[in-house]
C-alpha cells in the first residue's frame, strides 16, 4: 500500500495530526532530535571550519530504524516538525539520516494543528531553509565550547562539578548583582500622615500631598518627630475642598501572548514557574483528548516573539463579541499590535486559541486543573483584543487648612470593555460629590512610620523579563535555562519562590566576570543573539561568526588556566558557635550545596545541616526523632540528612554509628517474589536503581523506574523512558508507548 510519510517530532503532535489526513498519510514521530553533538567529546572540529560531529543517541537507534523502514516505503516525505529555528534543524537532521535528496525534500509548516492549517501545508510544500538550519547549529556549537571548555576549568579553578554557559551564566550573574544590590541597600524609615474625612455620610480616605505649597516626596517626614508636630498643627483645623479635577481615563487592553509575556503572566497570576507553563502550553499546542472529538490542538505555537493576529482569528473573534456582548462592545475597526522586540518575525503568530468558541468554561470539566488555567489564561488574553477600551471615572480632588494640603482619588469603572473577559487588578475608590469650597469633616488623623525595601529578588517573571529586555537567549531558552541555573546548584528558590543565588554563584561569576568578561557581559550576549538571528536572516555565514568568538576566547583560556590560582566559595558568617570547641560557625559550600562548618575544621570536623524558616530566617535543620529504637544500642533512632538526602542514624552517633535507608517506595509490588516493594537506591556511583526491599532474600532489580502497569505483550513490568514514553522492562520485548502527556525540543541554551 502507498502512502506519504509525515514526520513530527511529537508522538502527541502525530496523534492529533493524523485525525486530519486520510489513509494515504502515514504519520511518525521522531521524539525530539535524533542526532546531536557526542556526550563523551567535544564533537566540533576547531581547526577546519567548526565542522560538528553527530551521533545518533544510543536510545533513539530503534526509532530511526522505524523511521528509515517507513521511508523505505513511501511514496513522499512530508518533514513537518515546528516552524522555527530548532524545528528546522530537526527536520535536517531526519532528511541526511533518511537520505532524502535535496531537491526531493518537502517542508512543511503550520502555526496551529487544524484541518484548515494542514490543508494550506500540505497545498503549499517549501524547501529547507538552511540559514534557519545554519542559525541553530552556530547557536549549538558556540555553546557546546563554551560548555565544553570553561566547565573543566571551573572545576579546577572552583571545585568539581560546576557548570558554565553563554546564556546560563549571564543569567547567574543577573542574580548575583541583584542579590547584592539587596546586601548593600541601606533602609530609610519615613512617615506618611493619613487622614479620613466624611462629608454627606460618606466616608473617604486623603493623603497629605503638600506642605506650604512643596509637594512631599517619598521620604518627605523623615522622623517621627516631624510626623508628630504636622499632627499635632492639623488638628482642630478647618478642612474644605480646594480644588477638584474630574476626567475620564481610558485603558486599552494589552497585546495578545508572547512566550515571554505567558511565562510573566502565568507566574504573575497562577504562581506557576516558566519551566511548568511551558510544559502545559506545549500540551495544549500538540493536542488534548476531547469527548467526542479527540485528540485536539487548543492554541498555536507557543515559542513565538510575535503579537500578531490572523486575520481570520480577529474575524472569527469579532463576530464571537457581537454575539455574547452586543454591539455596545463591537469594535469599528479591528485592533492590530506591532511587534516591538528585537529579531520577531511578524510572519508568526502569538499565542491565541485555535478556535474562539472553544470557550474555557465549556472546557472546565474535561481539563486537568493546571491545564485550564493556562488555557484560560490565554483565551481571555486574545479574546479581549479585539474588545473596546475600559473606561474609568477619575476625580482628584484636594483638601487643605492653613498650609496643609490633602488629596483624595477615586474612580470608578464606567464601562468595563476589555474587562468583560481579562481581569486585571481593579481597586475601586468611590468619592462623595466635592466641589471647590465645600466644608468636609475630619474623623480621623494619624501617622504612619514605613521603611524603604531594597530591590525585590528575581522571580520567573521578572527574570524572564529582563532576559528578554537585554535581547538574552530567545523564547525558546527562557524556561530552561532557569531550570538549568537552579538544577545546577547556583540558585535556589527562596521562602517566595523567589530566585536567591547559592554561595558559588558569588565565586563563579566574580572569577568570570575578571578573567572572562565577555562570557558574563550582557551586551556581548545580546549581540552573539543578533549574530545568529542575521545568520538566520541569510545576511551572514555562520562560520565566521563562530571563529570571531572562538579564536580570543580559546586563547585566552589557555593564558587563565596557567595564571589563574584556585580559589573557593567564600565562607558566610553566621551567630552560630559550634558546641564542640566554641568556634564560630559559617555557611559555606560543598559539592551537595550549602551547610553550616566549624571554623576550627580541620581539627573540629562539625557540621549541620541548615534549612530555611517560611520568614527567611536560616536555621540549622534539627534532626527529627522517630518512634524506632536504634537495634543496636536501643537508642531512638533520628533522620538525618547526607549527601545522598535524608537518612535514619541512632541519635547516639557517634558512640553508636547504626544507620538505615530511608526507604523511598514507588508503589510497585515486586514481581519476582510478590512479597516486597520496589524501592529507589543507589549504586556506589550514586546513581539510581529500582530493586526489590527483600533484598537479599530477592535480587530483583531494574534501572528505570517502574510505572506499575504490566506490558500487554510479555507481562513484564513497564518502566518510564525518555521523550515521554514507557516502556518494557524485558529488553528482549521492546514494546513501548506513549505516556499522556509528553514533551517534546527544547532548544539548548547552555552545556
């Protein structure tokens, strides 16, 4: 039988297309990239044009022999992998594995996955476009030697195990000099004097706003001494109103999503973090199961710059208003935005729903909760688009005696528009009728004492924010590269969720900014950024832009690691007195994160493990006493926790040194003896396996972890793999299948 073969790079994105196509398309996926630079070198050839070397990973052999099977028998290849740079180099990648001729090769696109966007794809087939291919292999090789190189020397220079990277260490260094901003901010109290006035029954709150006709600043009342002789001459004075400014306000809604504003605003309103909207928008993109409709793409493509709407889309979403609002809320012309970022491609779409009538509270009960709250999100974003403006009622008015003078605000809503269906932070403050002369009453006069706060930590939002404000990385990067900065050890997230650097964050990114200027410099980064957006243009080769980077870069770092002197993570210090010889104690950091050390080490080995109170506060982290005696010495037995995580030691230690694995159950009743639970280990490596608890009685073990369902084919255990999938555990079976949800690319943004 003769069909054409698409290729995805999405088992969840197959799915949903297939739903679209006919018999005569066969659709695969190729679960991410095939073929990437090697783990175990460096895999770029330096000296003869930056040539890379490519593998085919070891777990995606038997997919590309599924793939290159199908191909085999196809009349035609469709590549169909996603519309930007990282898509692009996929695509490349399957046609040089599948050996598909250059002039044979058929590149299809879509911004959405629905049967009118296939339809256009697959009528208006394109070429490949090698500058985008190009764009993405420079941005891959430049941060494989950048990975590559300078890792190894912060290991010997720092300590073992460190990690560097163009956009990850930049982004280090933003919260480092944030965080010391905050150290070297100085507090200033000031007051503020408050008033309440009535007038008609109608209570309404005023500030003092100036004093013998010079505006107060911020920090205008310096002293609470201040505060009490401007109390003490307000009172018993005469209050009337002194002037009175009423005017309309008009709001317009804001442009629909980019990847960028999503992440801030499901940060901002949900309190998810950048990494987990990315997780739920791209499922949302590729497909979700329906009743009676099946697999169904809800929005478009999620890594996008661009604020611009189809046609179609703000046709469709017009007559939607009409119909649910009236005309009162029908716009005379639609409402377009421009995009203003650096490198956006007005060709692309931003993020809006597929389909306008999939309304979010038809979809409410068929959505997992997370998932609907990112989809609500991004339907009322895009709906309100194409909705008048919110219009306000403002009235100022002042209030004086003597040489005191009081200002009231208030508005009001009077007409919602764009806030029918996008909810933003609304305080509405009603004043009584004022006009110039009128006598009010005081009810109430007081003074309040504030201190000024230093620069608030970086949150997902904000971080993304000024990412994306210093042109670092692309939308594609944002997401995982935070992840990348806290897995890594060099940010941990505070009692808010906020980003606070680790110690060696401080010694990596002075060491980097001194012998490595341009790796951590903003404006160095951000051009390397419109380097490999020209390359995608086609107005620049690649390799040049590659050897102008790598030529003084690698040169350099053979001068600092002869010259450069090993140095460590600076010691924090604390109150805290070791109770064993009465030195003081200090936070400092080690391969496994931050602990509390004696400063007598080597002679007083002490140390404690440290954990953060919900106020900020860091405590050392007490040991939790459990209901077992110690079989040993009979003594309670505690948790403790070491490199490996927590731990269950005899509190006598070390006259007792009985210790036992806490035990970390996966659910699973182990098939072997049907008797034990398959429990996490570790090997002496540290790397982790799944093996029965009746060990040594049962020997069973496994190195995935297992999901508890039984493989329909052998019975064996099916185990998690990677890209979404599970799999059997009997390696001679090898069935797999997809989990729920997966996810696909994400574009490297670092080593």
């Amino acid at each position: 039988m003769s069909y054409s073969l698409v290729i995805v790079e999405s088992p969840a994105k197959a799915k949903t297309i297939s739903k679209f196509l006919g018999s005569k398309y066969k659709v695969l996926s190729s679960f991410g990239h095939v073929r990437d630079l090697p783990k175990k070198e460096i895999g770029v050839d330096v000296e003869h044009g930056f040539v890379p070397k490519y593998v085919v990973s070891r777990e995606k052999t038997k997919q590309v022999k599924a793939l290159k099977d199908a191909a085999a028998k196809a009349d035609e290849i469709l590549f169909a992998t996603d519309e930007d740079r990282e898509g692009e180099a996929i695509s490349w990648h399957l046609a040089q594995i599948l050996k598909v001729e250059p002039e044979k090769l058929k590149r299809i696109t879509f911004h959405e996955i629905t049967k009118r966007a296939i339809d256009t794809a697959l009528e208006n087939p394109r070429k490949l476009d090698l500058d985008l291919v190009n764009a993405q292999q420079a941005r891959r090789i430049v941060d494989r030697l950048v990975g590559y190189e300078l890792s190894p020397f912060l290991w010997r220079k720092v300590q073992k195990g460190l990690s560097a990277g163009r956009v990850q260490s930049v982004t280090v260094r933003l919260v480092v000099e944030r965080e010391r901003e905050r150290d070297a901010f100085v507090p200033q109290d000031f007051w503020t004097v408050d008033a309440l006035f009535n007038k008609e029954q109608i209570s309404f709150p005023g500030k003092l706003h100036s004093i013998a006709g010079k505006k107060l600043d911020k920090l205008g009342i310096a002293s609470e001494a201040e505060a009490g002789r401007v109390l003490e001459a307000l009172n018993g004075g005469k209050y009337a109103v002194t002037n009175v400014t009423k005017k309309k306000i008009k709001r317009s809604p804001p442009p629909p999503f980019t990847t960028s504003t999503l992440q801030q605003e499901a940060n901002n309103k949900l309190g998810f973090g950048a990494k987990e909207t990315m997780f739920l928008a791209q499922k949302l993109y590729e497909g979700v199961e329906l009743p009676g409709r099946g697999s169904t793409a809800l929005i478009t493509y999620m890594r996008t710059d661009s604020v611009n709407l189809s046609d179609l889309f703000i046709n469709e979403t017009r007559n939607f208003i009409a119909e649910k609002f009236g005309n009162e809320y029908q716009l005379p012309e639609p409402r377009r935005y421009k995009t203003k970022s650096k490198g956006a491609q007005e060709a692309h779409e931003a993020i809006r729903p597929t389909d306008i009538s999939n309304r979010p509270e038809d979809l409410k009960d068929v959505l997992e909760k997370n998932l609907w709250k990112v989809y609500d999100l991004i339907w009322r974003r895009a709906a309100a688009t194409q909705l008048p403006e919110a219009i306000f009622d403002s009235t100022s008015a002042d209030i004086s005696t003597s040489e005191y003078v009081f200002r009231a605000t208030g508005s009001s809503i009077n007409f919602p528009g764009y806030l029918k269906v996008y909810e933003e932070k609304q305080k509405e403050t009603i004043l009584p009728n004022l006009t110039e002369g009128d006598a009010v009453a005081l009810e109430k006069l007081e003074s309040k004492k504030h201190t000024t706060e230093p620069p608030a930590r970086y949150s997902d939002a904000t971080l993304v924010k000024a990412l994306e404000e210093h042109g670092i990385g692309r939308p594609s990067t944002y997401a995982p590269t935070i992840g990348t900065i806290i897995d890594r050890g060099y940010v941990e997230r505070d009692e808010a969720k906020k980003l606070k650097p680790a110690l060696v964050a401080y010694t990596v990114t002075d060491l980097l900014v001194e012998h490595f200027p341009d790796i951590v410099d903003l404006a160095f980064t951000a051009k390397m950024e419109e380097d490999l957006d020209k390359i995608a243009e086609g107005k620049t080769d690649w390799v040049p832009v590659l050897s102008d980077f790598y030529v003084p870069f690698h040169k350099n770092l053979l001068d600092k690691d002869k010259n450069v002197k090993k140095t460590k993570p600076e010691d924090k210090e604390t109150d805290f007195v070791c109770e064993k010889c009465n030195k003081p104690m200090v936070i400092r950091s080690g391969r496994f994160g931050e602990f509390l050390a004696c400063t007598g080490y080597p002679e007083c080995k002490n140390t404690k493990q440290l954990t953060q109170k919900e106020n900020g506060e860091v405590v050392v982290a007490e040991p939790e006493t459990i209901d077992e005696p110690c079989p040993t010495c009979g003594a309670p037995m505690m948790v403790k926790r070491g490199r490996f995580g927590p731990f269950i030691s005899c509190s006598k230690y070390p006259e007792c040194k009985t210790i036992k694995k806490i035990e970390k159950k996966t659910g699973v009743t182990c098939p072997a003896c049907n008797q034990g639970d398959i429990v996490e280990k570790r090997g002496r490596s540290g790397k982790p396996f799944f093996a029965c608890n009746k060990y040594p009685d049962c020997k069973f073990a496994l190195w995935q972890k297992p999901t508890g369902e039984k493989c329909p084919t052998c019975s064996s255990l099916m185990t998690f793999a990677a890209k979404g999938m599970t799999q059997c555990s009997n390696k001679e079976c090898g069935f797999k299948k997809e989990l729920e949800i997966t996810e696909t690319k994400n574009e490297n943004p670092q080593e």
